[in-house]
C-alpha cells in the first residue's frame, strides 16, 4: 500500500499518532486504512443523508388527505419524527467523521481530548471516530 494517498502524508502521521505503554509504533500502511475506512464512511454517509432527506422532504411535502383520520395522522408524525430522527444521526456521523480524518492528518488523531493521553492503537482502529479513551468513556457515562 501507498504510504501517501492525495496529498496527506501516512507516513508524517504515522511517526507522530501516539500508542499506548505495550503497543507497537503505527505504521504508514495502518493510517492509510484508518483514513481509507473513514473516507468510505464519509461517502457512504453522503449517500445516506442525501437518501434521508428525501425521504424527510417527502414526508413532510405530503399533507394528508382530508379523509385520514386521527390514527394516519398520529402515524404520519411518527414517521416524520423518526425520519428527523435518522437525518440528524447521519449529519452527527458525518461531523464526527470528518473531525477523525482531520484529526489524521493534523496528526492529533488518537489523543484523548478529555486527558490529553493515548486512546489506544487498537482502540483507534477499532473506533477511529472515538475521542476519549477507555478510562474516560468510563467516566463520561457514569455521570
Ligand atoms: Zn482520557
């Protein structure tokens, strides 16, 4: 694999992405894969947000007949919500997949922003949108 893919540097990145105590160094090709997995995300998302808001549009474009009574009406609100619902979900992933990938290339990628400490290798590539580690996911969610 290239250790460089339009213009960001895998290899800079690489040298620079923390680990923690016991894991091994990154390598070039593991940031190309982070940054190809979060670049497929990225357009997947797209897609979907795109195919979302349609469907929102639709939704809300259609005021009903005149003949629907209460039940098509409670269900038609529901169906907007839970279309809301999922345009929102996908424009979050979007954002926070964005930060990851500048994050890679800002070379921040991996750093808890809470702590300031290594996420983790394994953690990262796992969760390469994550932006706390363990510990503090931990603690983020007991509160
Ligand atoms: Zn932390």
């Amino acid at each position: 694999m290239p250790s460089t893919v339009e213009g960001f540097d895998a290899a800079r990145t690489a040298a620079r992405l923390p680990v923690r105590a016991g894991e091994s160094r990154w390598v070039a090709p593991e940031v190309v894969a982070v940054y190809r997995d979060l670049q497929a995300d990225l357009t997947r998302l797209q897609g979907e947000v795109t195919e979302a808001n349609a469907d929102l549009e639709d939704l809300l474009d259609d005021p009903g007949g005149a003949g629907d009574d209460q039940a098509d009406t409670g269900s038609r609100a529901l169906e907007r919500e839970q279309a809301l619902t999922m345009v929102n979900t996908l424009r979050d992933m979007i954002v926070h997949t964005e930060l990851a990938l500048a994050r890679l290339v800002a070379g921040t990628f991996g750093v808890c922003e809470s702590c300031g400490e290594p996420i983790g290798k394994a953690r990262a590539q796992a969760f390469p949108r994550a932006v706390l580690c363990v510990a503090c996911k931990q603690r983020e969610e007991r509160r």
